[in-house]
C-alpha cells in the first residue's frame, strides 16, 4: 500500500505537473470490482450448452428409427412369415403396454373416488374384467420363464401353442378367428349334457305346472328356438332353491357348467360354487353397466365382443343364478 501512495504521489499532469487529485487516489486504493453475477450473463451462455448436446441425441434416434424401418423391410421381403410373428408380437406389447397404463388409472380412479367394480362405468368394467383375465393366462407363462434358459423353451411352446399360451394381444386377425371359432364349439359340446340334466331334475319336481313349463322350456332349447323372458321368469323360483339352485346341484352339474362358461372344472365342489357365482354376478354387473350406458353407444368392435359373450354365456348362466340376470317380474 505504500509503495502504490508513494507512486501516485510522485506522478504529476501532462498538462503542467499538478499534482494527482484526489479522486485518482481513490480509484487506485479501492478494491476490485466482483465478477458479474451468473443469473445476469446473457442466456445464450446458459442454454448453449444443452442445445449442443441434444442434437447428437436427435440424431442417434433418427439413426436408430432408419435402422429399425430398414431391418423390417429386410424380413418383410426375406421372411414374409417371420415378419408377421415379428410385427405382431411388437404390436401386441404395445397394446398391452398401453393397457397397463389405462387399467392404472382406473384403479386410481376407482381408489380415489372409493367405488367398486359393480360402480364403474361399462367400458372401464369390461376393459378391467378382460385385463384381469388376460393377467391369470399370462402369469404362468412368466413364471415358466423364470429359470435360466427356460424362455426358449417358452418361446417355443407360445409358437407351438398360441391358443393357450398367448393372450389376445398377440393373436393374429387368422388366429383370433380360428381361436374363437374353436371355443365355440368346445362349448357346444357341453350344452346337451346341461340340458339332460335340467330335464332329468325337472322330473323330479312336485308341481305338475312348473314341471310342465320346465320341460317345455328345454325342448325349445333343443329345438335351436330362444327362450322368451317370460317363460324364464315363469321358472326363475326354481334356481333360487331346490332342485336347481346352485347349493343344491351335484358335483358333476357344477363341471359341465364350468365347462360352458370356460372355467376350470378341475377343482374341489365349493370352489367351484364360488366361481361360478362371482362369475355370473360379474356378467349381471356387466350387463346392467352396458344398459346403463345404452345400445347405442356402443362401437361396432364392443358390439362384436358383447354378443360373443351374451351368446356364449347369458343363456346358461340363467341356469345357474335367475336372480341375478333376469329382469324383477314386476
């Protein structure tokens, strides 16, 4: 510091030696003036930096997109059967993907509002209850895999055996079809057995009239004719109790129905009881949802899918609940 006063004491004007005023004084012995601050640079400082960094990201992704559209195009021409699989399986993870997604938030839907399955609206019903199903085929699957090795071999057998192995997603147009068409007709299989034995229990019956409209009833089942809801409702006290209420019926009655609604029939008695109500009372749920939002909101797909389910299930599933699916007689 004594050296800098010494220095400026000595230097003089240009103008006739005078002496350094006193402001030159100052602005030697004050101290230096901060850096400006970061916030105050100019933003392109700021932002350069990250600007430069995305676009090797941009071009990565575009690289990887041409390479993906030209490898697909090689197996589309080399390996035309190869490529479905391919496409349909990638499509099938999407869609599953983007399922997932919606199913959680319809259960976040349904936990902050506090409603049940039975509350939701139609779509949102149907889209859990397939999801659900969807989910008990798929776990096995990925518990087989689990094992080192073992995906090869499950990827074989989803090859060999796409019908019980894979869900719906990965199902081609062909595939889904033929699949359909084969359930239909695995169930057609069980519906004269059911009959038999509607009839051989309505001999039984003490009222000549109800035995009478019971017997009736069937025959224009066999006949290929539908049941009108009246003569439905005419008989529905018999499944509340005996001898068609599901308490009441036998070991073998409870497998050939499981068998029509396509579940598992090997299994003990009270188990299979219990599916079968929670089954048919998911379809009334499901069908009273579908009224409420009306016919005539429906798509063209959803009315498709509806009448596959009515049509496999509703006319038997009266056989099982009458209370639950029919209409009050008032």
């Amino acid at each position: 510091m004594a050296l800098v006063l010494r220095l400026v004491l000595r230097g003089r004007c240009r103008a006739g030696g005078v002496p350094a005023p006193a402001a030159s004084l100052y602005l030697a012995l004050r101290p230096a003036e901060p850096p400006p601050w970061p916030g105050l640079r100019p933003p392109v400082c700021q932002f350069s930096a990250n600007a430069n960094s995305k676009k090797p990201l941009s071009a990565l992704v575009s690289k990887v997109k041409y390479l993906n559209e030209k490898y697909e195009r090689f197996l589309e021409r080399t390996f035309p059967r190869f490529y479905q699989l391919y496409s349909t399986f990638l499509k099938g993870f999407w869609i599953f993907f983007t399922e997932m997604k919606e199913i959680r938030r319809i259960k976040a839907n349904m936990a902050y509002r506090k409603i049940q399955f039975h509350q939701l609206p139609y779509r949102e019903m149907e889209r859990l209850r397939q999801f659900r199903r969807d989910l008990i085929k798929a776990i096995p699957v990925g518990i087989l895999s689990l094992p080192p090795f073992a995906n090869y071999l499950v990827l074989l057998l989803m090859y060999l055996f796409p019908r019980q192995l894979l869900i719906r997603h990965f199902w081609t147009s062909k595939q889904e079809a033929e699949f359909l068409d084969t359930y239909h007709n695995m169930r057609k299989e069980a519906y004269p057995e059911v009959i038999d034995g509607l009839m051989n229990l309505s001999r039984s019956l003490v009222d000549s009239q109800l035995q009478k409209q019971m017997l009736d009833l069937c025959k224009k089942v066999q006949e290929g004719c539908h049941p009108d809801v009246r003569e439905l409702t005419a008989v529905r006290t018999l499944f509340v109790g005996h001898p068609f209420g599901i308490q009441q019926l036998r070991v073998q009655q409870l497998k050939v129905l499981s068998r029509v609604l396509f579940l598992t029939p090997r299994l003990p008695s009270l188990f299979l009881r219990y599916r079968l109500q929670s089954h048919i009372a998911e379809l009334h749920h499901l069908d009273q949802a579908m009224l409420k939002l009306g016919v005539g909101q429906l798509t063209d797909e959803e009315v498709q899918a509806m009448l596959r389910l009515l049509s496999w299930h509703m006319a038997w599933s009266c056989f099982l609940s009458t209370s639950l699916l029919l209409p009050r007689a008032d």
